[in-house]
C-alpha cells in the first residue's frame, strides 16, 4: 500500500497545517440592539469633527489608515477583517454600531473605552469617520 502512505502523509500534514493557522474569516460582529437604534448625542460641528479627527489619527490611523481603508502601517500584522471605512456597505452602519464597536472592541481590535473615556469624545470619533466616506 505504498501509494495510499504517499496520499496520506502528506494529506494529514496539510490539514494539521490548516487546522493550526486557520482562523474563521470574521463571524458576524453582533452588536447589541441598544446600541444598534442608540442616538448619537453629539452634533455634526466642526468643533466635534477636529476632536474625532485628532482622536482619530492619533489612535486609529496605525491600523486603519489616515483614510479608513484599513492601510494603516500596523494593519498586516492585524487578524480579521478592518473594514474599509470609505466603503457604502461600511458606513451603512448606523453610528451606534461604529460607537459600541469603538468602544468595545474585538479581538485584534482594540476597545477604547479606557483610552477615549468620554463617551462624547467617542461620537465624536464616529462623526469624523463619516467624513471618510467616498
Ligand atoms: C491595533 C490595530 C487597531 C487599532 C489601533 C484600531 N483598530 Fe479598529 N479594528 C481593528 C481590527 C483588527 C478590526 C477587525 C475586528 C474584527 O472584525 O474582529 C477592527 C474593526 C473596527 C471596526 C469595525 C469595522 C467594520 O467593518 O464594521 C470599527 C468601527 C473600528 N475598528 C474602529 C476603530 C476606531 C474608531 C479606532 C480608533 C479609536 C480603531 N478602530 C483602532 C484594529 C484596530
């Protein structure tokens, strides 16, 4: 049974391969219902939109991007998927989604609830991403 050793010790070194380096492409990120319909309490101003820039590119911009497209210098060595901030389907999501995602984070990505304590700070963040929209 030389044949059958040849087809098998290799198909097994591959699947231990895959089963050790894969890792299931981005599951659905459920974002509670609150949150979902929550209402962004913080205007549109240019006031709000320096702050969420300036929060934005010094803590976002190493893995999305300056320009959300998830290019960021720190992006490759991210796992799961970053989004492409200037993408329809993206800002499709309501801002209370962009908020608890900010806020929480998930695995690679990191919750900013203690860094960016304000909550206002936060929606001003989810503001200034809405300018990256094409
Ligand atoms: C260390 C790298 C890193 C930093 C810094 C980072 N993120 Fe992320 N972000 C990720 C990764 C990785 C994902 C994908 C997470 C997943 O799907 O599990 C992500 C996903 C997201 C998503 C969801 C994308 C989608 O398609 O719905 C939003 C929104 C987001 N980040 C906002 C931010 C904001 C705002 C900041 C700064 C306050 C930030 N991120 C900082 C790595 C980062």
């Amino acid at each position: 049974m030389r044949t059958t050793k040849y087809i098998l010790i290799p198909g097994l070194a591959l699947f231990v391969l895959f089963a050790f380096t894969y890792t299931p492409q981005s599951e659905k990120w459920v974002v509670p219902a609150n949150f979902k319909t929550m209402k962004n309490p913080v205007a549109k101003s240019g006031e709000s939109l320096e702050i969420g820039e300036e929060l934005y590119m010094q803590h976002c911009k190493s893995c999305h991007g300056k320009e959300g497209l998830g290019d960021g210098p720190k992006a490759a060595d991210q796992k799961g998927d970053l989004g492409d901030f200037s993408d329809a389907k993206f800002q499709a999501q309501t801002d209370g989604e962009l908020f608890y995602k900010t806020k929480e984070g998930r695995d690679d990505m990191p919750g900013f609830a203690k860094k960016i304590p304000d909550n206002e700070d936060l929606w001003s963040v989810v503001n200034f991403i809405r300018t990256l929209k094409q």
